[in-house]
C-alpha cells in the first residue's frame, strides 16, 4: 500500500474513495481508531492509501477532480 494524502477531514475521505471505488481502485483509510481515540479534535490525520500497483493512476484520478496531493 502508497500513501496518497493525509486529511483530517472525513467527508473529505469519504468522496475521495467513493471518487476511487468507482474508478475500480481500492483504497483504505488508516489511522481512524487513532483519530478517534485522541477525542476528534483533529490533531491526527488520517492515511488514504491505495495498492501500489494502482496509486500512479490514483494521483492523476484525484489531481483531473482538483485534489491537492502532498504526496
């Protein structure tokens, strides 16, 4: 698995791996219980990541819907 972006905002999360799912890429999101445990106050931001086979398609998917990657 590649990281493709760190957030702390999950309705971010969530339409990046509906837009993900629907172009056939899995994507996992890593760091929830994390984000949880320290009372969501958004201090811990959360992986999205992606198989490393599919993350150079990946990057161009969410850069063409306007994403800003830091990876």
């Amino acid at each position: 698995m590649k990281e493709l972006l760190r957030t702390t905002d999950p309705v971010r999360l969530s339409w990046l791996l509906a837009l993900l799912a629907d172009a056939g890429i899995e994507a996992v999101v890593l760091d929830t219980h994390t984000s949880i445990l320290e009372g969501s106050i958004g201090a811990i931001p959360r992986r999205l990541m992606v198989p490393e086979d599919d993350h150079a398609q990946a990057c161009l998917l969410l850069r063409d819907a306007g994403e800003e990657l830091g990876v």
